[in-house]
C-alpha cells in the first residue's frame, strides 16, 4: 500500500478468500498473531494451489502477491513455519511472509533470521 491507498480490512468472524478465474489480481495482506494463524494458513495453501493450477493450465485465476505478517512468543510458536518457508520458496516474489517475536530468549535459527524481527 501506498499513502492514500483503500484498503480493506476485516477482523475475525467467517472469513475466506475464493477468486474467480476472470476476477483482477489483487495484492493481499495477511495479519496473524499465535493461533490466528490458523485460517490464513488455510488460505495461504488455496492461493499457492490456484498459482500452481494456473501455471499448470494457463488459465484460471492470476494471482497477484501475497504477504504474511505473524507473531508469536518465540520461534517455537510460531506455527506451520517450515510450511510457509516452504511457499516461500516454491513462490518467490509472490508470496512473501515477516515473522514477528515479542519474547525471544534463544537465539533464531539460521533459516528463519532474513524472515524474523524482534526479541
């Protein structure tokens, strides 16, 4: 987003993201904190199934990019972790993720320190 940019945000409650084929590219954010990762993570996977779909046919819908904001305690709560580093690298530039600690008390594995701030 830019200065002045619209943008919609929603909190909690029934929530999903299911795009048409034909539907415009949209650049999607994804805020989770602990558990509330859980339904993102959901529509993570939806997304990096239609990108693979849609570069396996040529149709379908285009997606646009995606980035991840979540924090946790520590590392070890940060769940599916592996799993988004994962996507990361099947989809690089298009889905990007930040992790955030607010109380870290070891030192941050290798794999996750060009992703993670805090402490």
């Amino acid at each position: 987003c830019t200065l002045d940019s619209e943008v919609a945000l929603r909190v909690g409650g029934d929530f999903f993201f299911d795009p048409q084929p034909g539907d415009s590219p949209v650049k999607l954010v994804l805020i989770a904190g602990g558990v509330g990762i859980n339904p993102l993570f959901s529509i993570l996977l939806h997304i990096a199934d239609l990108q693979g779909y849609q570069e396996g046919k040529g149709n379908g819908y285009k997606m646009g990019t995606v980035k991840l904001y979540y924090s946790a305690k520590n590392t070890s709560e940060l769940l599916f972790k592996k799993n988004i580093l994962g996507l990361m690298n099947a989809f690089p530039g298009k889905i990007t993720c930040r992790f955030h600690v607010t109380r870290q008390s070891s030192q941050i594995c290798k794999e996750l320190q060009p992703h993670t701030t805090g402490k």
